[in-house]
C-alpha cells in the first residue's frame, strides 16, 4: 500500500484542522465534531491538488513540518479568537459597571460562563464577522497563506513575540473601546452621587445610588449597542492583520 498519498494529505490537513478547530466560527464548544472534522478534511481534498507538499523520508522531519503547519493553522485563528474576546472583554467591563457580575450565562462560543452582556457583545461581533463575508475572507487567506508560507520546514524569528503583543493589543484596546461609553458615564454618575452626599449627608445613597446606576446605565447600553457591530467590522481588519504578523514568524 502507498502511503505517500496518506502522508501528503496528513501533511495538508493540519493547517486547515487546526484552523477550523480553534476557530469559533467553525469549531465552536457546541459544533459536533462530525462536523468540524468533515470540514477539516474537505478542505484538505480540496487544497491537496494545488498545495505543493515535499517529500518527507525521516521521522523527525515529518514532526517538524507538523508542528509548523499546526502553529500556522493556530495563528490564523487567532485573529477571530482576539475578536471575540474583545468584544467579551467590553461586555464584562460594561457588566461590572452596572452591577450585572452576577448573572451569568453559559457563552454558546467558549462553553464558559460569563455576564449577559459579554456574551451579547460577543455574539454581535460574531454575526457581524458573518455578515461582512468574513469568514469567506479566513478561507482564502488559509488558501494563500500556502503561497506565503509553504509546507516545509522552517524556523521562528523575532516577530512572533510582536506579533503576541499585537493580537494582546486588539482584545485589549477592541474591549476597552467598546467599554468606554459606560466607564465615562458611569464615573460622572458616581461623581455626582459623591456631591449629593456632601451636600445632604441624610440621604441614603445605598438605596438610591444603585437604582440610579443600573437605569443611566441600561440606557448608555441601549444607545452604544448599535455601535457594535460597526467596530467590530473596523478590527476584523486589525486582528487579520495582526494573525498575519503572527504567522509570518513561522518562516
């Protein structure tokens, strides 16, 4: 039996896998594994006449080229990972602010639980990741990255540890823009609540403070969550250019 075909198929279905199984779009806590692992190999079929593979005769050879196409595979997801947790992150912090820690939800992406909010932001960036054909933008760059990044052995350089500190940068900078409306609202209110107390210390503050914050903020959140959906199509951009980075250090 030729197993050069099997090889050759193993070698060009690592990258698409790992992809489709780090990635929520695709291989989300909740995708039945039928599913992702059909996809993975459909894709794989698909990529095998036109991928170049070369031809592998030493065990430790094969290990490396795997563990390159695995790492390449999980950089490319990662630009929908850090999108996410962004919009999570915003979520949260928007939560805390309202005093809405407490309820949480199982997250349909993570399988994690997490406050309403995070997991409304979440899901917004995701739907709108799906409505601006980011998805069909994932899948053409997994096909181009073989151009850029062919099967084969190679090194990691010095831009892996920027590329880290950009993909950081996208979930914290995504999550704190989305976060910033309320954080600003909500520390004009205290400020406010703070001279009402020194101007009639008789009044009690803890039964009318908390009312106040959760009412102004339930309205920043109902006037800022029509603005989700718009940044999070602006850092669709970032956070691929920022996977890209991510993978170019596999070289």
């Amino acid at each position: 039996m030729d197993l050069s075909v099997l090889v050759r198929l193993g070698l060009v279905l690592a990258r698409p896998a790992t992809l489709i199984m780090a990635a929520p779009v695709f291989g989300g806590a909740f995708a039945p594994n039928q599913v992702r692992v059909g996809l993975a190999l459909t894709l794989a079929i698909i990529l095998l006449p036109v991928v170049p593979v070369p031809s592998v005769v030493t065990l430790t050879g094969l290990v490396v080229i795997l563990a390159r196409e695995i790492a390449i595979g999980l950089a490319m997801a990662m630009s929908l990972r850090a999108l996410l947790a962004g919009a999570e992150l915003g979520g949260s912090i928007t939560g805390s602010q309202l005093m809405l820690s407490y309820g949480s939800t199982i997250d349909p992406q993570g399988g994690v639980r997490s406050t309403v909010l995070a997991s409304l932001y979440g899901n917004l960036a995701l739907l709108t990741f799906f409505a601006i054909n980011g998805h069909h933008a994932l899948l053409r760059g997994l096909t181009g990255s073989y151009e850029a990044l062919p099967i084969g052995g190679g090194g990691v350089d010095d831009s892996l540890v920027r590329g880290v500190m950009q993909m950081l940068g996208v979930v914290f900078v995504f999550g704190l823009r989305l976060a910033a409306p309320i954080i600003v609202v909500m520390l004009v209110v205290e400020f406010g609540t703070a001279l009402i107390a020194r101007a009639a210390p008789a009044i009690n503050l803890q039964v009318i403070g908390t009312p106040v914050r959760i009412i102004v903020g339930l309205l920043v959140v109902a006037a800022v969550v029509g603005l989700v959906p718009g940044l999070s199509a602006q850092f669709v951009r970032v956070a691929t250019e920022a996977a890209l980075q991510l993978a170019r250090a596999f070289r």
